[in-house]
C-alpha cells in the first residue's frame, strides 16, 4: 500500500502532532525497556533539525477513559528527553486549553509530550469530536505507531482524515520490512509460527498456509497438530477441541502447496519447572505421565540443516517453555542459527511480545533483518488483516 513518508514533507515552522506508541513496560514508575523509545527517537530527532515543532501523542495501558495517575506518560517523557538528550516538555492533558497553551509555547525544534490520550473516552471510540480537539493542535499528523495501528482510535485512525498524515520513519521501516517478508517476499519462504494455542493464531495459519512455501508449527501448539493426527502427547498442553480445525488447517496446506514441518521429538518432563529431570522421546509416544515442554534436538537440527534453502522467513512465537530452562533449549539453538543465516543472505523478520524476549535471551535481537516492536499489530498483519491506522495513511 503507498503510503506518504517524511521524505516529501518540508516541517519548518509547523506543528506536527506525532502518534507515538510510548505503551512501554513500566514496574514501580520505572521504565524496564526503552526499546519503544528508542526506536522512536530518530523520527524526532529529524522532525526537530528540520525546524517542527513536534507534539508526540501516545496512549498507554488501558485507563479506560479515565485519568489514572499510575498510567501518566510523564516518566515517558522525561525517558524521551533522557534518549533524546534534550529537554522534552509535558502537559497533564492532551485537548483542550492546557494542551493548546502548551503548544502555544513551542519554538521550531522544540518537543512535547501530551498526557495520554486513553484518559479521554472518545480516543477509543474513535470519537470525531476528539479527533478534531487532536487535530486542532497542529498542522501535519505523522503516525509512527505501528504497533497500535490494529487499533482504529482516534489518535491513529480519526486523525490521520483531518490534517495531511505521513509515515513516520519508524512505521515506514516496520511497513517495508513486513511487505518485503510476507508481501514480496524472495522465495522459498518460511513461517514458523510457535506458541501455546491453536485458538489464538488460528486466523494467522490460515492466511499463512496460503501464503508461504514451509511452515514449521511449534510451541504447545504443535502438541494439538500432533495429537489430532493420532499420535500420543501424554499430559501435553493442547487443544481437544480444535483437532478438528487443525486437520483442516493441514488439508488447506496440502492443497495449498505449503509444506507443514511439526516436530518429531521432543524434550519432556513430568512438570513444568525450571530443572526438572527431562527426557528426550519421539514426539508421537510421548509417556502417559509426561509433557512436551521443548522442541526436541532432532527437529531443531533438521530445521537448521533447512535454513540456507530459505530466502525468508517470518517468525513469530517460541518453539518451548522458553522462560523456563533448559526448555529454552530450542528456541535459543535456532535463534542463534537463524541470526548466522541471515549473515549469509536470508532475510528473516521477526514479531510478537514472546518472540522478541525470546531472541533478546539467546542474544540475538540485532541480528535478524527485522525484528518488530509490534505484539498485536504485527498478529493482526500475519493474519492478513488491513491495519486501520495504516490504511488512513495510504495517498
Ligand atoms: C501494544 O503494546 O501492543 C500496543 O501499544 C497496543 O496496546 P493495546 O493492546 O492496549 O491497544
């Protein structure tokens, strides 16, 4: 989808309001992850040496139209300030007299932080009046959220329909490294889709199976593959309910052309806690008393033997309990083979909240050719969904 990007856009003088997403881990009014911030930082720093003057909005949590104290984006703001090396303002509301003096007050170069915009309840219904009260502040709108695009609020849909909106350079890389993974991708291309439900990423099987040349299911969600095909998974997390659907999704893969890997050992134990006495069985006997907790060191070596047919490949959710060892055995092994083929030419694309503390713990987050700061958006755009606020920024 073309889409307007800050290459043709001249900010001296103007009043850009920027749709940030500052929804960043916070623990006791400490900010635990600045990836967020981080990543934002470079769309400010260009908007500022180019003379705008930016007013960066942002919801956070979910106060449900409320003002809650606790979910104030002043840390967010001082962080900004802290990334950014400059002084970074904030105002306790983001319409309305106080936001507008406040505005009022910016030289070209200078950055604001609005109160967050969840504290209002028409941010999320999408309230036209809200959105105008937005608007009002400023003279260009430039979304740099991808990863709350899945949400048509007023800060990332309503917005971009009343003053011209641009990409901003982080939505822009998240856009082109998405189109070039699932949308033009080089092929043969590869998903691997892990994780615990079937439930949760049915939508995203179904879009992918009609869309990639392999796909390899892992997680507790291949416990559910395995057992609708018969196979024995002991006390295994796993879905009864959806065998049906998961031998539908392996019927439309065959008749799609895609190839489904599942796993073919497994690594199991009696209990899920960290150290336990495992085992190591093939992954359709699995012993009445035991559950998987780990793709086996059989499945991962053949996946990484396939790496280098690969040209892509998408990657979203761990292949084990990987948050307790050693059942993160095999997510870290791929991860570290996937990061070493994408020195050699695969281009491999990465998403999804798990995903990224799984390939931050095997020490590879720089090391693939994208890795998303999306959790839902990026789901909702595997699952071949058109993003509300991505489709408002298409011109
Ligand atoms: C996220 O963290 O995924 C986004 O900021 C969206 O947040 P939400 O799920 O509360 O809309």
């Amino acid at each position: 989808m073309p889409f307007r990007t800050l290459d043709s856009l001249d900010v001296a003088g103007k009043r850009v309001l920027l749709r940030a997403d500052l929804n960043v881990p916070l623990r006791d009014g400490k900010i635990t992850d600045l990836t967020r911030i981080e990543r934002l930082s470079p769309t400010i720093r260009e908007l500022s040496q180019n003379g705008a003057k930016v007013i960066v909005c942002s919801h956070f949590d979910r106060p449900k139209g409320k003002r809650v104290p606790e979910m104030s984006l002043a840390p967010m703001a001082a962080a900004l300030g802290d990334v950014l090396g400059k002084r970074v303002r904030f105002v306790e509301d983001c319409t309305g007299v106080a936001a507008e003096q406040a505005v009022g007050l910016l030289a070209p170069g200078d950055a604001l932080v609005l109160e967050n915009t969840r504290f209002h309840a028409g941010e999320e219904t999408n309230d036209p009046n809200f959105a105008r009260a937005l608007a009002k502040l400023a003279e260009i709108f430039v979304n740099d959220a991808f990863s709350a695009a899945h949400r048509a609020h007023a800060s990332t849909e309503g917005v971009a329909h009343l003053l011209p909106a641009y990409a901003g350079r982080l939505m822009q890389a998240e856009l082109q490294a998405l189109d070039a993974a699932l949308g033009n991708p080089l092929r043969p291309l590869a998903a691997i889709v892990g994780g615990a439900k079937v439930s949760t990423k049915l939508e995203l099987l179904g879009n992918l199976v009609g869309k990639v040349d392999v796909l390899i299911i892992g997680g507790a969600m291949a416990n559910t593959f395995l057992a609708a095909q018969g196979n024995r998974v002991g006390k295994s997390l796993q879905e009864a309910e959806m065998h049906g659907t998961a031998l539908d999704i392996l019927a439309r893969a065959r008749d799609a052309g895609c190839r489904i890997v599942l796993p073919t050992d497994a690594v199991v134990a009696r209990e899920l806690k960290p150290d336990p006495p495992t085992e190591v069985v093939s992954a359709n006997v699995v012993p009445a008393n035991a559950m998987i907790l780990d793709v086996g060191p059989a499945s991962v070596a053949a996946l990484i033997q396939q790496l280098p047919s690969w040209k892509t490949l998408v990657w979203n959710g761990p292949l084990g309990a990987f948050e307790t060892p050693p059942f993160d055995a095999g997510t870290v092994s791929l991860a570290r083979a996937v990061a070493e083929a994408t020195k050699h030419g695969l281009r491999s694309v990465a998403g999804g909240g798990d995903t990224v503390s799984a390939l931050r713990h095997a020490g590879v987050i720089d090391q693939l050719s994208y890795v998303s700061s999306a959790g839902g958006a990026f789901l909702e755009w595997l699952e071949g969904k058109t993003l509300p606020g991505v489709a408002a920024l298409a011109g």
